[in-house]
C-alpha cells in the first residue's frame, strides 16, 4: 500500500464537502496529464486559497502519488501556501533602509499586536503578516504594505491606528 492510500479514510473527513467539491472538479479536469501534480496544486490554490494537510492528504490518494510527494512540491515553491491566508496581507520591508530605520522593531511590534509570527494569519483570518525585501520606497523607510497601499514612515507607537483602518 503506498503512504498516500493508507491515510485515505483521514482525509477524505478533514476535507469540507465544499473543498471536496473543488477538488474533485479540478482532479477530473486534469488527473493523468503530464505534470498533473503541479497544475493541480496550482489550481487549488487559485481556487481556495491554500492547500491545506488534508488537502494534501485528499490529493495524494487521488493522484496515486505518495504523501511526500505533494509535500515536496509545496515546500519546494514559495509561492504556494498550506495555511489560509487573511483578507489583508501585511508585508513590513526589511530592505537595507528599512531595516537600518527600524524595520525589525516595527515587525516585533505588529507581531504583538496582532498576535501571531511571520508567515502566519490572524485567528479571525483578518491579516496575514509577512516580511519582504524591498518595495522600492526607500526613501520612507521603514515601509510597511497592507494589500496595494505603501505605507511610509510607519512608527510602533502608530501600528494600532494603522490596523484599524483596515478593520
């Protein structure tokens, strides 16, 4: 038996009856082609958000490839995400400017205020934090973006006003 069938009964109860929905139609719409792993990973986070473990589990035992191997994919590319991503998405920029400016302050302060670390998303999937490189708005270091908008200049003292505002 292969690793992915003998965790079969788990997931197919981990999975919503909506997400198995999707799933299914994105399986039959692509299952046997050539690199069917990665199109379906790709839609299936296009089209719910992220690809959860029991995501993982579901697809593996439909792809007839082990568990591992999904796992593989997703580490393996950044742009995928096995958690589910908040309505706003907060990046502070560590950039050099930034980070000489306060930007490691500044990610500690939003980490406290909102409660949860780099990579991860607020319990009410409100924000989603992360950090980036650069935003190219040196020159208002330390940066902070939230969805499209950049904002400059931002202060610790100033992240609670700053968060209300996409409330």
């Amino acid at each position: 038996m292969s690793v992915a069938t003998e965790q079969a009964p788990s997931a197919v109860l981990d999975v919503s009856p909506e997400e198995k929905a999707v799933l299914d139609q994105i399986l039959a719409e692509n299952k046997g082609k050539p690199g069917a792993t990665m199109v379906v990973l790709t839609l299936t986070q296009e089209k719910l958000g992220y690809v959860s473990p029991a995501m993982q589990r579901y697809l593996a035992r439909e792809l007839g490839v082990p568990l591992s191997h999904i796992y593989g994919v997703l580490t393996f590319y950044s742009f995928f995400r096995m958690s589910p991503v908040g309505r706003h998405k907060i990046s502070i920029c560590l950039g050099t400017a930034c980070y000489v400016r306060g930007g490691p302050t500044l990610l500690e302060k939003f980490q406290q205020v909102l409660g949860v670390g780099v990579g991860e998303t607020t319990e009410d999937r409100r924000f989603t934090l992360e950090v980036c490189r650069c935003v190219g708005a040196c020159s208002q270091a330390p940066v902070v973006m939230i969805d499209d908008d950049i904002i400059g200049r931002v202060q610790p003292q100033n992240v609670g006003k700053i968060l209300r505002d996409y409330e």
